[in-house]
C-alpha cells in the first residue's frame, strides 16, 4: 500500500514514545524484556509495538481499526511481528487462549465504555506473574478530552472540556467538525476517566499497581515539540493530580 508522509511521521512517533518513555519506565519496575513476550491493544500503526520487539520482545498487536493495522503491516519492515483485527467488546478476540508475559495499552483505556468487562479480558492475556501497562490522559487535565483533535482553534484552549455546557452546547454547534471527533470528545467528558477513578476500577477487578508514573508534560506532546516533565509529588495529592497531570503511565499485576 501507499504510505504517506503523515503516516510515516505517525509511525515515528509511536516508536519514539514508546522507545525513550515506556520501555525506560518498565526497564525501572522491572519488567522482562529479553525472550519474553508482549500484546499491544490498539495497536494503531504499529510503531510503539515496533520499539517494542527492537528491545528483544516477541510482539503481537491488534487494533479496532483495519486502516491502521495495514499501516502497521506495511510498517514493520522484516521484523516478524503479528498483527491483527480485533475489537474488544466482542468474545472473539485475536490471538484468544495465548498469554503474554506484557499487555499494553496506550491511550485507550479511557475511550471504552464497559471498562471492568474489558479489565477482565486483558488479565485472560496475561501469564501468572504478568504485567499490563495501561497510559491515558487523566479527564480533568488541561486536554483530558482530546480538544486538540479539533479543526478548530479556540476549542482547542486547555480546559475547554471543564466549561459549563461546553460539550454539549458549544461542541455540536462547532461548523466544519469530524462528527467521530466530536462524538469521541463527548464521550470522553460523560466517562471522565480521572486517575482515582481509574485506580477503583483495577482494584475492584483485583488488580495491583507495580509502577506509576504520572506527567505534568505528558510523553505523546513530544509531537508538539515538547519535553516530558515528570509531576513529581504531584502525582500523590488528590483533587490537584487530577488538573496538573496530562498523562500518566500504571504498571500493574493480577492478585488471582
């Protein structure tokens, strides 16, 4: 297939955050690289899966979009990584009865609606002594949303999302909007996937948090040319991590 410029750029992209900030942090909480094995859920283009399998990984991937998995096909080079189709909510998951030593999710465990359903079907990927890695951005940062994703430019101010009847009155109302987009964005705000939220859902679905690690400059805006800052203390004090961190990365092991 024909790759273009933008998709390229994306592919780096993905590589990049996922070779100089994940594999970095699991390296730190001691995650098993060489000859283990690794599942990305929503894999997109395939680049962070890519980075992934470079640092020793055998690596499967499988995305909701069959575009993006094309890309990720077309993208892997010689590198003998598997790829497929594949939604979560339904029972017929790629890849269903193996396991993995590491599942990873970035930014998407925020998007889905039936969130502990989904926790169970992810712990059915993990080996005894596995890890799955989950990252989003928490709701009520500054782009907890994914304003940015607007054509737009004044909705796309930090904490557009938290304005009074902004999603669902000023949204719709937006001219020369993607429709997916702006549905995405108000389905954001009806689930506010914040960090204390997130953390009562993977506790009530018996789940341990290994590693976390929390950013007032999140690793993905190093597309807008900017550097990760770590949020320090912040990250430990309720109502003010919730605004001051835009992304935060959780490592986590199953109790049963």
């Amino acid at each position: 297939m024909e790759l273009s410029e933008q998709s390229r750029r994306y592919w780096e992209y993905e590589y990049d955050v996922a070779s100089k900030y994940m594999i970095p942090l699991l390296e730190q909480w001691g995650a098993r690289f060489e000859g283990g094995s690794m599942i990305d859920v929503g894999c997109g283009e395939g680049g962070g899966v890519c980075a992934m399998h470079d640092r020793g990984l055998r690596c499967s991937g499988f995305d909701i979009e069959g575009p993006r998995v094309e890309l990720a096909r077309a993208l892997q080079g010689n590198r003998p990584i598997r790829w497929a189709v594949g939604n979560l909510y339904t029972n017929d998951l790629p890849f269903s009865g193996e396991e993995f030593d590491l599942v990873v999710l970035h930014d998407v465990f925020e998007h889905l609606e039936q969130k502990q359903v989904v926790l169970e079907k992810l712990k059915k990927y993990m080996k005894r002594g596995g890890l799955l890695m989950i990252t989003f951005p928490p709701y009520f940062s500054a782009y907890g949303a994914h304003q940015q994703l607007l054509s737009a430019y004044w909705p796309k101010v930090p904490f557009f999302h938290l304005v009074p009847f902004a999603l669902k009155g000023i949204l719709p109302r937006l001219k020369g909007e993607s429709p997916y987009v702006v549905q995405e964005i108000q389905k954001l705000g009806r689930l506010k996937m914040g960090m204390r939220k997130f953390e009562g859902i993977i506790h009530r679905g018996g789940m341990s948090i290994v590693g976390k690690q929390a950013y007032l400059i999140g690793p993905n805006h190093i597309r807008f040319g900017l550097k990760p800052i770590p949020a320090g203390p912040i990250a430990d004090i309720p109502l003010l991590r919730e605004v001051a961190c835009t992304g935060v990365a959780y490592l986590l092991s199953s109790d049963s």
